[in-house]
C-alpha cells in the first residue's frame, strides 16, 4: 500500500513517515511504502484516482479532490493543531508576535497552506491588498518531490522572500542559520484563538477503502498510535529515523523539533475540531454550508484512538 506525504523532511508528518520506517505499519500487517508528493492537493488527487492509499496531509486540503467531503474520511490525526510557522528574516528585526510587521512584505508558502496564512491575518485585522502583503509559491518549490521547508528557508538566506510560511523544520533550520525569526507559532499561542483549529496533520483514506478494507483502515490507525506512544516514551527514535531519511543537517536537528511537538501527538479528532475547520474552509471558500462531524472522520474507528 502507498502513503502519500506532501513532505518528508519535515516534522509534520514525522508520525507517518516513522511509522513506516520503524515498522509499526508492517507490525499490524500492512506493507506501506512513502510517496512523496508536492503540493498537498496532488497528493489528494493520487488519493481520489486510486493512485495511493492514504494521505498524511494537512487535513482542510482533503477538500481539493473531495468537495464537500465526498469520498474521503480522516482515520486520525497526526498531531493535534495547525502547525506552520511565519518566519521572518532576521534582518528584519521583527519581534515575536509583531503580524503587523508583515505589511509591505513577501511571503513564501505552498499550494493550500497558504489559505491557513492568509485567513490568519485577516482575523488579525491585516488587508492583504491595502497593506500590500505578497503571499506567493516560494522561487524554487517546483516539481513533485520538492522539500518545502527547506526550499523556503534556502530562499529566505538568499533573500529572494521576506519570510515564508512553512513547518517546524524548515523553521529551525532557518533560525539555526541565523537568517530566520520565528513571528508566529500557532500552536504555542501565538495568532488569533480560531487559528489553532484551521487544520491539524491527519491520516486520511477513502470511503471505498473503509469499505472494503475496514482492517486495513484499522491497522493504518494502530501503527500511527502506536509510533506517537513510542516516540513520547523514548523520543530518541526520531533521530533513528532522521538519520536514515534526513541529511545530516536536519537529522541533528529533528529529535529536538519532535521533542517540541511531543506534547500535540494526540490521535483524537474532535468535534470542536471539525467545527473550526468547516469554519475555516467556509472562510476561504473552499467549503459550502456545513459538514457533520461523521461525513468528515471515520467514527467507526474512533475507540482505536485511545486502545
């Protein structure tokens, strides 16, 4: 079977890809195999075709090949809360928290992440026309297999953006560089209280899956749960994985991001959660009306969460 991820240098997939690559998928009977694809939306199209299995993606982007949540359900979630940062160029002195800083600026972000950026400085009172904010793709994050964190930190030294929007890895090698600060941390408070529940990082398959694979959904469930267990309990396993997927760089630096995001891996998805979500894509318009909770998640699986 095929996973798909729309990044893999990364830490907002890590349950995912070190469920794959420490073997838990294989310990409940699945042999599932990594896809990067970039942007996100690709990856849920090749979902939609039949072309891999299940996505580990941002969760609102679902909706770019299941419109109103036809077809596709969320099994769980990686990690609990909408996990990009804004990051800044150091030059720039920008403190933390400072989203009026952006105004007249450049700002690097992907495909559907973007729409996360954009309705955060609206609901912090910024216009994106009036105060000329530039939110655009990041020079160089081009083609399928793209690294985009990365890419956009590479972007921000050369100085060909202002900032850019992207996950905690792209982040810390960024500020380790010494060319980045961090402006904004959703899931540490930072931004308006809505934000938090725009997306979160989900495992995701299709209804005709769950279907007829009901064990496989199962089992997809157990390793996820079981790899966010082992990596709370013994969070030296991530720089296992780090070392053989990661160049050097990013592997020393992956056991300290993953020790950060210890305290959001959480499988649950709640309804509060679909709520603000729903709100959200209805916000940017990817969503009409309202979805109920049980068309968006497999709730049949639910007490896998907590087993």
């Amino acid at each position: 079977m095929k996973l798909a991820i729309p990044d893999l240098i990364s830490n907002s997939y890590f349950p995912a890809v070190a469920a794959v690559e420490l073997g838990f998928f294989k310990q409940e009977g699945l042999d599932v195999s990594l896809e990067l694809m970039f942007p996100v939306d690709k990856a849920y199209r090749a979902l939609r075709d039949g072309e891999v299995d299940f996505v580990g993606g941002s969760a609102h982007s679902a909706l770019a090949a299941f419109p109103q949540w036809r077809g596709a359900k969320l099994l769980c979630a990686q990690a609990q809360g909408m996990y990009w940062f804004l990051v800044m160029h150091s030059e720039l002195g920008i403190r933390r928290g400072d989203i009026e800083a952006v105004k007249g600026r450049s700002i690097g972000a992907a495909p559907w992440v973007d729409m996360g950026l954009r309705r955060l400085l609206i609901e912090a009172g910024i216009d994106l026309e009036r105060d000329h904010v530039k939110i655009a793709p990041v020079p160089g994050a081009v083609g399928t297999r793209i690294n985009f964190g990365l890419t956009a930190a590479k972007a921000l030294e050369e100085r060909k953006i202002d900032g850019f929007w992207a996950n905690g890895m792209g982040a810390e090698a960024a500020v380790h560089r010494g060319v980045g600060t961090i402006v904004l941390d959703v899931r540490r408070g930072d931004g308006p209280t809505p934000c938090f529940n725009y997306t979160l990082a989900s495992i995701a398959t299709t209804d005709t899956l769950i279907e007829r694979f009901p064990e496989a959904a199962e089992a997809a469930i157990r390793a996820i749960v079981k790899t966010q267990d082992v990596l709370k309990r013994d969070v030296g396993r991530a720089g296992e994985v780090g070392r053989k997927l990661f160049p050097p760089s990013e592997a020393a630096l992956i056991i300290d991001i993953i020790t950060r995001d210890l305290p959001y891996y959480d499988p649950t998805i709640s309804e509060a959660f679909t709520a603000g979500m729903n709100a959200f894509a209805r916000d940017v318009g990817i969503l009409r009306g309202d979805v109920d909770y049980e068309q968006i998640v497999a709730c049949r699986f639910r007490h896998l969460w907590r087993e």
